[in-house]
C-alpha cells in the first residue's frame, strides 16, 4: 500500500518561472522587430518605456535590496547625457558615445562611492542631492552646453529621421535587456545575498564576513551606470540638451513612483512599476502640474496601503514569483510504497 510523504525542500527556479523566463526570451525577439512592425509613434514610445524600466530596476538594486536610498541619481542621468553630447562633438560615432558616457560616468562614480558611502541614512540621501547640484553646476561651466541654453546632439543629423528613430530603439532594447540580464545576475550571485544581508543588518552582515564596503561601491556603480545609460539614450530620443532638465529632482521621483508602486525590493516590482508608470504618463502626462501631484499622492497611498508595492502583494497572496532571485522553501508532499 502507498503512504503520502512530506518533505521540505530548498528552490530557486520553478515551473512558472521557467514558463516566464521562456516568455521574456519571446518578447524579447518580438521587440526586436518592433521598428518593422510598428507605427513611429508606438517605437517612440517603447523607446521611453525601455528608459524608465533601467532607471526603475538600478535604482531599485541600489535602494530596494541594498538599502542606500539615493535623491540624486539625476546626477548620473544628467552626466550620462552630457558626456554623450561631448563625446560626439569630439568625432566618436554617436550611438557607440551612448553607451561609452555610461561607462566614463560609472567610472567616475567610483572615487564618488568612497566619500558618499561614508554617510549613512539621510545623510547619504541629502549628499547625494549635493552631488547632483554640484554636477550640474560643474557642466553649466562647459562652452559646448553654453549655460541653460543647452546644446544638441548634432552628430545625430547624419542620419535619416527612420533610421535614427529604428537605431535609437535598438539601443534602448538592447540596454534594457543588458541591464535587466546584469542586475538579475547580480542579484542571484553571493553579492546579491550579501547586500540584502547588508539592508536588513549592516553590523550583523559584517560580523559573518560580509565585505560591507566593497558590495555596497559595486551596487552603487551598478546603479550609476544604469542611469547614466538611461540618460544617454534619453539625449538620443530627445536630441537636445538642457542641464536643468536632465538634473531636474524629477527622475529621481519617477525612479521612487516606479519601484514603490510596483513593490521595492523586489525584481519583478520594478519592471511593472515601470509600465504602470509609463501607461499613466501616457494618459495623463499632459495635465500639467497636478499630473506631478497625481503622481506623489499615489506614491504616499502605495507606501501606506501597499508598502510592498503591487508585485509585493502578488507574491504575499500568492507566492507567485516569476524571475526569482532568491531561494525559498517548499513543503512536497508525495506517495511511496510500503
């Protein structure tokens, strides 16, 4: 006669992550084709969407699993933006600039992690607020941006207006999967483990042989790199330049919106905060300011009634988790013989 059993048992990847993941290998093909598939108007905007999904899921990693809560990664942005910009007026061929300007600005945030780090809590937050003030001072100063005034990414005039459009979405399709592949990575190696031991409890992690400093200077650069891609491609989309927009507080807002609503923390939060955001910016971007007030009072109605955002409550209802970047333990239950 058979008996059930049960078993505890430790696992990453389940069948309904496996059907996801296979999923977002077919969407992925699909994208590709989008610029010989879809209107101008449609690639524009998946362009803009494959933007804010990198914003969202850095800084997501740099806040949501690492605990350094950031107000001035539109420092990052910004410098992404301009080091394009000059890069291109210096001779280097404008799409291979993109993605050079994020590696120069991640390079940079190097010698930056080591003083910022130092801060903790507010502090951190507040510095890197200064940070970003001081960067965008610092490249007002340029001749090239002249000021406020701006400047434009000229070298983008050699290329037809379908042409730059279909190349500028491969870009950002391309970033975005690079990103997503990176962070998710990242996130499932022992580092992963070791910032969200650092998150919850910074002297316990260290006193069980985490590396404080050096996994906090790598998610800080990671995060810094994503933005500055972000904001690269951004310049692309838009052609022109205005250091008071790209510094504008305002993409670190959207970066908040993004990974609050869609659950911080957790992977697949931040790329439905992204969507969500996305869709609303399409529906109601052109309100003005209340379309900014909108935006807040959503955030605070998300951090009181749903803390952990809407993927949050999936996974709490349901135990649903798509792209797991953890473990967990599953009771089995099974028959044997007797």
């Amino acid at each position: 006669m058979s008996v059930l059993t049960a078993s505890l048992a430790v696992e990453r990847w389940t069948h309904a992550s496996r059907i996801a993941l296979a999923v977002v290998a077919l969407v992925a093909i699909a994208l590709a084709l989008g610029p010989a598939l879809l209107d101008a108007n449609l690639v524009d905007r998946l362009t803009t969407l494959f933007v804010y999904v990198i914003l969202a899921v850095t800084w997501n990693a740099l806040v949501g699993y690492c605990g350094l809560v950031s107000i001035g990664q539109q420092a990052f942005f910004g410098l992404g933006a301009y080091f394009a910009v000059r890069l291109a007026d210096s001779g280097l061929s404008v799409y291979p600039a993109l993605f050079v300007a994020a590696l120069i600005v991640g390079a940079l945030s190097l010698p930056l992690s080591a003083v910022m780090l130092r801060l903790k809590g507010g502090e951190f937050a507040i510095g890197m607020w200064v940070a970003a003030e001081m960067a965008h001072l610092l490249v007002n100063l340029d001749t090239l941006v002249q000021g406020e005034t701006g400047t434009s990414l000229i070298a983008l005039n050699a290329y037809s207006i379908d042409a730059r459009r279909a190349l500028t979405y491969w870009c950002a399709l391309a970033a975005m999967i690079g990103v997503l592949a990176i962070v998710f990575l990242v996130l499932r190696s022992p580092l992963g483990a070791a910032i969200q031991a650092i998150r919850d409890n910074e002297e316990a992690a260290e006193a069980v042989g985490v590396r404080v400093m050096r996994a906090k200077r790598i998610i800080f650069v990671l995060a810094a790199f994503g933005a500055a891609l972000a904001g690269a491609l951004w310049v692309a989309t838009a052609v022109t330049f205005q250091p008071k927009t790209y510094f504008s507080p305002q993409w670190t807002a959207y970066m908040i919106f993004m990974a609050l609503v869609g659950g911080l923390g957790t992977f697949e939060g931040a790329i439905l905060g992204a969507v969500v955001f996305f869709t609303i910016e399409a529906w109601f971007g052109g309100a003005g300011v209340w379309y900014l007030v909108g935006l807040g009072a959503t955030a605070l109605v998300f951090a009181l009634a749903l803390p952990r955002g809407i993927w949050g409550w999936v996974e709490d209802r349901t135990g649903l988790r798509l792209l797991p970047v953890g473990y967990r333990v599953a009771f089995k239950t099974g028959a044997r013989e007797r």
